[in-house]
C-alpha cells in the first residue's frame, strides 16, 4: 500500500501513543492542550464570524481543559463567553450563538451518565450550533458507536487526524464537517486507514502490449425476467472500468432484452456448469439481478467454490450464502440489510455496529468483506478496515451497487489484491458521484459515463 493513497484513522489507545512520543510526555501536555484549544477558537471564529455569544461546555478530562483554553482565546477575540463546568454540577447554557461541546474527548465510552446525559439533550436542544472539541460527546472515538445520548454537532475540531469515531457510523452523523488541526504530533501507524482518491493510482491501466483479454475479462453472471438492468449495470461499468472484454451469462428468456441494452458485452445463455465460460475469463462478478431460488443458490455455491476465479459476490448471489473452502479471493459486498442476513443479526444492530459487524463478517467467511453505505467499510482476514468516504449522499439510489460491483470485477480481473480492488471499487465509485454531471436527480448510469474521466 502507498502511504500517500490513505490517511491514518485513530483509535483512543493510537492517539495515546502518538501523545506519549511527544517530546518531553508528559510534562509537555499543556503545550498540547494550547495548541488545541487555540485551533478550536481560531476554527470557531473563522466559521461563526457573526457570533457574539459563546457557551463552552467543559468536562473534568483534558477534553474540558481544551475547552477552557478555547473559552480563553475566545473571550480575547472579543466575544462575550460562559464556561459551563459540568464536573462541579452547572447546567445554565446562557443564550449563546454557539456552543462549544468540550464534554468528553477520546477516552469516553459506553453510555453517559444521567447527568451527562441529561446536559447533551439540553444541547442537542438549543437552536445554535455545536462545535465539537475532537469528537462530538457521547460518540466512541474508537468505533463511532453511540450507546446513549450523544451530541449533534455542526462541526468538529479533531487533533492531529481523524479519530475512527468521527468518520464511521453512526458517529460520523453527528460530527458534521469535521476540521483537522495540526497540533504537533508524529504520525503513528494505525488499524483502520481511510481511503483516499490517490488510492486510485495504483488501478493498472492498459498498455501497448495488452489485448483485450490480458486488459481483464470479468464474466458477469446475473439477471432474470424483469432483472435485466442489475446486470446490465455491472457489465457496462466493468467496461468503463478499463476492462477489455465483459461476458453476461443470464438466462435465455433474457437475451434479446440483454442484446438490445448491451452493444459492447458478449451475451451467452446461463449455463448449469459456468467452467467452459469461465475458462478465458480472469474475474467473476455474480449476483446481480440473479433471483433467489434453489436453483440460483446451488450454482452460486458451485460457481464459488469450484472457480479458480476471483469473484465479487453480490445482491441475490449473497442470499443464504454459507462459509466455504474457496479456491480463490472473494469478494462480497452486502449493504446493512444483506449482512444483517448472514449474520443472523437484525439490521439495526449491524448499523449501530458496524465496525464489528463487518469486522465479524470477515473472519466467518474467510474473505474480504466491503460493506456498503457513505463511510464504505473493507475488511479483510488479518489486516486492519479500510475506509471510504468520498462520495456524495446522491448515491443512495437504485443500481449504483450493481455499478460498484462491475468496477470492483474490472479491478480483480487486473490482477489486484482483492481488498485494494474493492477500496479502489468504492473510491472510483464515490468519486463518480462527484464527477458525474448529473448531481441532482442522479441515477446510476450517471456513474457509468463520469467513470473514465474518474480514472484518467
């Protein structure tokens, strides 16, 4: 992995040890704590420039010493400020234009106390917006998880880089637009990594000596009577992918919707045995539009685990599916819904989870695991979660799963480790999103057309 194409993301214990390599830790803290609280007044007036009135709620932890060093610099700046000190008891938040929440920093987690409690839902309440101090109060910084009350901020002023908390869900919806300020620290070597457009680099690309099999052949598998646009997504983005040839194997009563749809993509009948069209093929993209009958299981569970090939398992071909010995990478790709069904979970534990969710998911089933949504999760066994936040809320919307999982069959088909390929997937994806012309009202052939000026 190129160091350049990810950011770090911290955990509480990661960001302790990047404070504990500061020089002269710990008689060095308030050096810290100046730069911090500084960075939050500096951001707070810089963003708020019309407010007059500030509450800076603070806790007992270093959290609240930032905060009163913020409520310094503020009142230096000429702003009328109240420092509420939550740790002897006080509660009046005044009538402020702004509340600053220094409440709980990095070490939180679990459920806030009642009184904590009841002191983040009288924020929460206000009419002025929040400015978070690192992390919104109430939010796991390790996880992004919320067992309790937790405040809503407008923004948040995160040190040194960005906690996991401020960027998965559900953290990452109650920390708003989130600054990073350069207090000083090294970077340190972290778990989770957050995708960055860069990653998109490393994507081989065609040369002169390619032909269009050695470019990638992905064999899409998928469709059925009133499906045929599932398939028909994932093999046009596969192409779009930079792939030089597609294959869609569907069934025969679909072909001459298929034929009309499809001018570039070979069109085959779906077979019992997929090894004779699998034989020049180089990756598998399955599920799409698929079906979920017997029938449809059974070959989803041959084609996976007899297929030297590697495989982005989607949509209907994740349905019911089971652990297996396979003899090549794989990928699946299921939005909360779908893992909540292989977990045997119900869907709002694995939203209020998803970190363990995904992370569990990885480890039954022995493969890389990437689990949809705008902070787009990839594990796999043994490696830390990789992250991708890159596109725009445009994207919930019908087939753009069926384009991500063409691209991600494009990259596999290159040759690419099976989780940069699905990080990549989802960066080039998301970054479809931004570059598509049609913002508004976007649908997900819109993806298909911005992607090769996403991978120019």
């Amino acid at each position: 992995m190129a160091e350049s194409d990810f950011d770090e993301l911290y955990t509480a214990a990661e960001m302790r040890t990047a404070e504990e390599r500061y020089p002269g830790y710990p008689e060095t803290v308030p050096e810290l704590m100046e730069r911090a609280g500084s960075a939050v007044a500096h951001v707070g007036i810089a963003r708020y420039r019309d407010a007059r009135r500030w509450t800076v709620v603070c806790g007992g932890g270093s959290n609240g010493g930032d905060g009163r060093i913020a409520a310094r610099e503020l009142g230096r700046a000429g702003k009328d400020v109240v420092v509420v000190d939550a740790k002897a008891g006080e509660s009046k938040l005044g009538e402020p234009d702004v509340i600053v929440d220094a409440l709980f920093g990095t070490g939180f987690s679990g459920e806030p106390r009642a009184d904590a409690s009841a002191l983040i839902e009288r924020m929460n309440a206000y009419a002025a917006p929040i400015l978070a101090v690192d992390l919104p109060s109430g939010v796991d910084a390790s996880s992004g998880e919320i067992a309790g009350a937790a405040v809503v901020a407008d923004a948040t002023v995160t040190f040194h880089g960005r906690k996991v908390g401020v960027v998965v869900a559900p953290g990452r919806f109650h920390a708003g637009v989130v600054h990073v300020a350069d207090i000083g620290l090294a970077r340190v070597e972290t778990e989770q990594l957050l995708v960055g457009p860069g990653l998109l680099r490393s994507v081989p690309r065609r040369g002169e000596r390619d032909n269009k099999y050695t470019a990638g052949h992905v064999l899409v598998v998928g469709g059925s009577p009133g499906l045929t646009g599932a398939p028909s997504l994932t093999a046009m983005a596969a192409l779009r992918a930079d792939a030089g040839y597609v294959t869609l194997a569907a069934p025969e009563s679909t072909l001459p919707v298929l034929e009309q749809r499809l001018v570039e993509v070979v069109k085959r009948p779906l077979p019992d045995d997929l090894a004779d069209l699998a034989a020049k093929a180089s990756s598998l993209a399955i599920g799409p539009g698929l079906g979920r009958g017997e029938g449809v299981r059974s070959l989803v569970r041959r084609a996976l685990e007899g297929l030297r090939l590697p495989a982005v398992v989607d949509a209907d071909a994740l349905f019911g599916l089971e652990p297996a010995d396979w003899p090549a990478p794989r990928v699946l790709t299921p939005h909360e819904g779908e893992l909540a069904r292989l977990l045997g979970r119900d869907s709002k534990d694995v939203a209020e989870h998803r970190l363990a969710a995904v992370r569990e998911a990885t480890e039954r089933f022995r493969c890389v695991v990437l689990l949809k949504g705008p902070d787009t999760l990839i594990a796999a066994p043994g490696r830390g979660v990789l992250v991708s936040a890159l596109g725009l809320p445009s994207l919930a919307t019908a087939g753009t799963g069926d384009v991500l999982t063409g691209i991600i069959g494009a990259f596999l088909a290159k040759g690419m480790d099976a989780q940069l390929a699905a990080a990549a997937g989802a960066a080039a994806q998301q970054r479809a999103s931004v570059e598509a012309q049609q913002r508004a009202g976007l649908v997900a052939g819109d993806l298909i057309e911005a992607l090769p000026r996403v991978l120019r």
